[in-house]
C-alpha cells in the first residue's frame, strides 16, 4: 500500500527512525517509523509523514537557527551579568571626581550606617549602591532593590510591609513578603526616596526607629535588620520647608550623603565610558567592536549630557547599530551641544589665563570653577548655603570642592 516502507524492518529491529527521507509516488517526504511496545514485545510498527518535503524542514532549520541565535544572545547576557560583581571596578572613570567618590565608597562601606546617594538621573547611583553593599559585611545577604516613584499608591504598603494570608480581596492565600523582610540581614537600596508618599514616610521611619515591620493583617511585629540605602535625584533639604519631605526621616537616612557627579563635570570620563560601551554592546550581539575615533570623542565631550551616563550609553548603541565601517564619526552621534549664551559669563582676561603648565581642558575647567566658588563666597559674605543655592549645587559637593581647591 505504501511503496519503499521499512515498517518491517522496524518490527524486526526494535529501533526508531526519525526524519528518514522517504520516496512516495515520485515525491520525497520526511518520515518517522516507530515500533510499538506490548508487555515488553514489539507487536507492530506505525510510520508517520513529518514534514511533506525536505523544504518544510529547512523551513523548521531556519526557525530553530533563529532561536538558537536568541538563546545564545541571552547566555551571553546572562554571562556579562554573572561576571559582573559590582565592585569598585563597575564605576568607570578616573577624573578627579570620581577618584574622591570612590575613595569616599571604600570609607562608607564598611560601617553599617544608612547612606543616601544625590544625582542627577543616569549617573549610576545604583551602581554606587551596588558597590557600597559588595564591600560592606552584608555583602554574601541579599541587596533588595525597590524604585520609589514606579510603586503604584495603593501597592506600596502591600510591597514594603507584605501582608498576611486574607488580609484582603484578592490577596494571596499564602501571604506575601514584603521587600523590608526581604532584605533582612541584607541591604534595602531605595530608589527615588523623595517621590515617597508622606505617610509611608512616617511608617518607614518606625521601621528605621524600631527595627520591625507589622504586615497588613498582621497582629505581632517581625523583627528585622538591613542597612538602607537611598537614592534621589531631587534636592530633599529643599523639600522639607514645603512639607513634601519629613526633617526627621531625612536625618534618618543621611548621616552620610555621596553625590555623584553628573556627566558634564567629568567630561575626562567619556573615553573610558565609552569604550566600556560599546565593548558590552558588542559582546551582547556578537559583533565586531566599533571604533571611536579622537575627533569623536572630542566631539562628545563638547555636550550638555541632560541625561548622563545612561544618555550617553544609549547614544554610542544607537551609533553601533546603524553602523557598517567599524568606526563612529561625529556625523553618527546626535547630542545637545551647549550654546555660548549657556556659559557663566566672566570676564577671562581678568578672572582665567590659562598657564603654560596644566592647559588641559579639565585644567581649565577646574581652574573655571574655582574662580567662580571664590567669587559666590565673596558675593555672599562666605554663606556657604547661599553660594550651593546660587550655583545649583549641592553643599556636600561645595564643601569637597572646597578643601579641593583649598578656599576657606
């Protein structure tokens, strides 16, 4: 009935065959012969046309080379995630800046006080936080991570606190533990701390006085002990006045503050920044490391980075994917460039000569923001919150500028 079979040479042997191309009526088909089993015995065979002819298989070849291609990107993602340990070494840069930031995170880390890190967005505060917890004794516990200002309203105490089995409609029948459980023995790093609701404010300091969480539905306290650690990009002294920060939980969770420069301080940075970049770019896809020449590198650090780091990654990716010579020109990067009206101005035959030594442009910088720390002191009678204000600085950053800089 069927021309060419084998069904009984698969009765005969025992063994299956699959994807045996098979002759039928003048056509190839990709066939399966499989012997059937009774009580140990083989009692038959049944055959089964798979595909109609070899071009569906290269058809399913081509579906399973593209998931293979996908699986593959990901174990590469998974292995750049496992190498990294978040150490002092997954912050880049060696300007000034960031050499005192760093020397100030080995500091910190050890003593097992609450941290709050200020920066603009896409610095990499998270990654100050990260390299804080790898080098503090808690490092083998867990780092539970939680982004303030993306928890919805009425989740909130449900995610921190957790809630007991039937606390309400809908709830898990088995309770749910919340991220301050979590993170017990461990690290709680709190993004974006001053888009907190005020009244969970006020029951997250409780939790920082008393050192235990009550579930929703719960009736007895759980004990717990993590260090926090808190982020912001918003200036919290100056929300406390206009009652959108507590004073009391803000001297909770600074007694000590980091701030993170922001991209246009550390221009010096981009080289190395980018060159991380676009070598993370290319291991993730397999492919070819691009190329920054000098004149583009220069190029960036002629911008206004609004967006920093994270601006800068995103840029140097989008260069990378549109790019077929290896190398990215300035005509392959789109950044915001400062007008001239932008710069402070100041009349620099008087307040800034370059020297012959140390005319670099970081030298010129620093030199710049000297003079221009000197002359708000001065304006301002040595009122250092005065002179943060005017600026648009923060005063743990005019203090460090000033022992940098020497000015009393």
């Amino acid at each position: 009935m069927i021309e060419n079979t084998r069904l009984h040479t698969i009765v005969q042997s025992g063994k299956a065959e699959v994807g045996h191309i098979q002759k039928m009526q003048g056509n190839d088909r990709v066939v399966s012969r499989t012997p059937i089993f009774r009580d140990g015995r083989v009692v038959g065979a049944i055959g089964r046309v798979m595909f109609k002819g070899p071009r569906q298989l290269d058809e399913l070849n081509q579906r399973i080379n593209s998931l293979e291609n996908e699986v593959a990107f990901y174990k590469r993602e998974a292995e750049a995630m496992r190498r990294q340990d978040y150490s002092l070494d997954s912050i880049i840069g060696q300007s000034s800046q960031m050499i005192h930031l760093k020397k100030d995170i080995v500091r910190v880390a050890p003593l097992d006080v609450p941290v709050l890190i200020v920066g603009e967005s896409g610095v990499g505060k998270e990654l100050v936080a990260q390299a804080i917890h790898r080098l503090s004794a808690r490092r083998m516990k867990t780092m539970v991570m939680i982004n303030a200002a993306a928890l919805p309203a009425t989740l909130v105490e449900s995610e921190l606190f957790g809630y007991s089995a039937g606390a309400f409609t809908g709830a898990n029948q088995k309770g749910h533990l919340g991220k301050f459980e979590q993170a017990n023995g461990g690290t709680l790093f709190l993004d974006e701390i001053g888009d907190m609701p005020l009244d969970v404010q006020a029951k997250l300091l409780r939790v920082l006085q008393d050192g235990s969480v009550e579930k929703l539905g719960g009736t007895k306290p759980i004990k717990v002990d993590f260090r926090l650690v808190s982020a912001t990009n918003r200036d919290l002294e100056d929300m406390i006045p206009q009652n959108q920060f507590r004073l009391d939980l803000f001297y909770r969770i600074s007694p000590v503050v980091l701030r993170v420069p922001p991209l246009r301080e550390r221009l010096d940075d981009i080289p190395l920044l980018s060159e991380q970049f676009l070598t993370d770019f290319a291991r993730r896809h397999d492919r070819d490391v691009c190329k920054l020449p000098t004149e583009s590198v220069q190029y960036l650090q002629t911008g206004t980075w609004p967006g920093n780091i994270r601006q800068l990654k995103h840029q140097l990716e989008r260069a990378a994917i549109f790019n077929s010579t290896g190398f990215i020109a300035p005509a392959d990067l789109k950044i915001d460039h400062r007008d001239q009206d932008d710069f402070p101005t100041a009349d620099i035959s008087s307040s800034f000569v370059p020297s012959g030594e140390g005319n670099t442009l970081a030298d010129q910088i620093a030199q710049l923001e000297r003079n221009t720390i000197a002359a708000a002191l001065k304006k301002f009678n040595g009122n250092k919150k005065q002179v943060a204000r005017e600026l648009d600085i923060s005063r743990s950053y005019l203090y460090k500028r000033l022992a940098d800089f020497g000015l009393q």
